[in-house]
C-alpha cells in the first residue's frame, strides 16, 4: 500500500492535459465538476448507456456547443468496489452560475416532452437505478486538450489530507508533478490531469482527488515508469525525508484508486493552477 501510495503520489496529478497546454498562456479561471455516482443493476448496464445518449447527451453536446460546458461524459467504471458505483456522469463549467445553466437546459429538456412521455422516461430510468450520489468539486489545477476521446481512461487516486495541511499538499503536488506531467503531456501520454477538492463538502470532507486522462492503459504503463524513474533518482535519504512529508500530509487509511473507461468524453481546450 505504501509503495502504491508513493508512486500515485508522485504521478501526483496524471489528469486532462493535451500538446494544446503548453500553448495555454493564461490561466483561464477555476473549473467546477459535477460528478453523479450511478450503482446501476448488471443487467441494465447497456440500458443506462443507451438512455444517456438519448436524453442526457442531448442536452450536454448543446450546452458543450454553446460554450456552457468546457467538458462532459460517461465513465464505466472497471474496478467495482464495496460501495457499488458502477457509472459516473460529470460536466465541467467554468463557473457555478454555468452549473444553474445546466439545471436550466435540463429542465427545460424535459418540459419540452408530453406527461406521458416524461413518465415514462423517469419510470425507465427509475428502474435501472440501485442507488445514486452527487458530488461538486472544484479543481485547484487542471490542464484540459480539446479532445474527443470516447474510450479512454480516467484513472484517479483519492485521499483525505490532515486539516491543515491542504497548502502543504499543493506545494507537493507542484514541486514533484509539474515537470513530469509536462513531459507526459507533450509526448502524447496524456490527454489531461488534474487536482481537485470537494467544494461542496457533501462527501468526503478534506479530500483531494488526482487524476489523469489517458488515451489507453500503455499510458498507463508509462505514467507508473515515469515515477518509478522519479523516485529511482533520489537518495535513500532523500525517499525517506519525501515519504515521512506525505505521511504528515494525508490520513494513508483513506486512500482509495479508480479506474474507469470513458464511453462518452469531450473537452475544450483549458487550463487553470
């Protein structure tokens, strides 16, 4: 676990990034993501994809035409664990009063249907559904490429940080990530990356999440190179003075990892620290 942990650490932010970063010359303001947890029955898994590109998709690609959204999609996710998220669908605007703007066009979706059609959308939709949670995060760093990128992965890493202690992390993730998430970027390894922190504290309170956005799981592979090649380099000095920072850092019971495909993904071009 602790080696597991050191190396996550040190991939630090592998999230939403493109070749366009490192053109991006600004910073182009904060980025709020709504993330909705799905535990979908097993027999309903195709259902529920199908019923978010006939509806949800709809509305996501307007808003994401318009400029609303600087980002949407579906994950499925393809490590299932004891609390049984099985799907996540998130959006991404540059503001909270965008998120309303959300809610608005939704609404507005679905009050453009008949009673008997709306009832029957919600009923079907109802009846797919095991349980479901919301989440609103706030992202301190994100780097974002355009990318149309269905089939990808998310990978993320979790953890609780002590109260604080939340400078104290950033100034990690900036001092060890920052050239090694560059170099990533522009070969082409990651699409984007980023570090975000619950803004509304409805879950988890004090967690921050890293998490990267790759084309395929080589760039997996190669995010994992990457650290072992950034630890590898330092003294056994050095990795003890770095690992007992972390530990002062973080509650290490708390950390958690995901994996998830991306069914549906799209990205503007975007970038935030």
């Amino acid at each position: 676990m602790q080696k597991k942990l050191i190396t996550s650490l040190v991939l630090g932010a592998l999230v939403l990034v493109g070749t366009a970063w490192a053109q991006e010359a600004e910073d182009d303001g904060p980025v709020y993501t709504r993330v909705a947890s799905w535990a979908v029955k097993r027999a309903q898994w195709d259902a529920f994809v199908d019923d978010y590109k006939a509806h949800d998709m709809k509305v996501m690609q307007k808003l994401f035409d318009d400029g609303v959204l600087i980002e949407f999609g579906l994950d499925g996710e393809t490590l299932h664990g004891s609390d049984g998220w099985t799907h996540y669908s998130w959006y991404s605007t540059r503001s909270m009063a965008d998120m309303a703007r959300v809610d608005e066009a939704w609404e507005s979706y679905m009050d453009s249907m008949s009673a008997s059609d709306k009832q029957k959308v919600n009923s079907n939709f109802a009846s797919m559904i095991e349980k479901h949670q919301d989440s609103l995060r706030r992202g301190d760093v994100g780097h974002f490429s355009d990318s149309n990128a269905d089939g990808s992965y998310y990978y993320s890493w979790s953890v609780k940080v002590n109260p604080g202690s939340g400078d104290d992390f950033r100034s990690y993730f900036d001092e060890y990530n920052g050239k090694t998430m560059k170099q990533l970027m522009e070969d082409g390894t990651l699409i984007a990356y980023g570090l975000s922190v619950q803004e509304i504290s409805s879950v988890a309170p004090g967690r921050r999440t890293v998490w990267a956005q790759l084309p395929d799981l080589a760039a997996y592979d190669k995010l994992m190179a990457a650290s072992r090649a950034d630890w590898g380099g330092m003294s056994d000095e050095q990795g003890r003075a770095r690992w007992a920072g972390i530990q002062e850092m973080v509650d290490l019971g708390s950390y958690r990892e995901s994996l998830s495909n991306s069914i549906v993904f799209r990205q503007r071009a975007h970038h935030n620290d």
